[in-house]
C-alpha cells in the first residue's frame, strides 16, 4: 500500500512538471527515492521513528528545490 502510495506520488510531480512546464525533469523520482531510501536507512541504523529522519531527508529536498530553480526554470520555453 504504501509503495502504491509513493508511486502514485512520483505519477502525480512527473505529470504536473510536463503538464504545467513542458519539463521533463526525470530527477524528480530520483529525490523522492534518495529521500525515502534516507528515512528507512536512519530508521534502521537508529531504531527510531522514520518521520524524525526528516533531519536529514530535508536537505536533499533543498537540493532538488535548488535544481529546479536554478536550471529547469531557464529551461522553460517562453510562453
């Protein structure tokens, strides 16, 4: 179920990027399985509860914030 979940999610950014920006931008799935491979690590080395990985799991959001901002929104054609 929760798999289905995370697929589903990664459906829905993949289309919103092609849909609204004519973007593909195939890093997208690959931050949200970077992230979600973080949080199960840290709740396997640590024993404790996933959501507190979010210390670490935030940055690698950051970094795929700062890639599209800084490269794909050049990319975007002009409208």
């Amino acid at each position: 179920m929760l798999l289905g979940g995370l697929y589903a999610l990664l459906a829905a950014g993949l289309t919103l990027y092609f849909g609204i920006m004519r973007v593909v931008m195939l890093a997208h799935a690959a931050f949200i399985v970077l992230s979600a491979y973080i949080s199960w690590r840290f709740a396997q080395v640590t024993g404790l509860d996933p959501m507190l990985s979010l210390i670490a799991t935030v940055p690698a959001f950051a970094l795929g914030y700062a890639i599209q901002r800084f490269l794909l929104t050049r990319l975007k054609p002009a409208t």
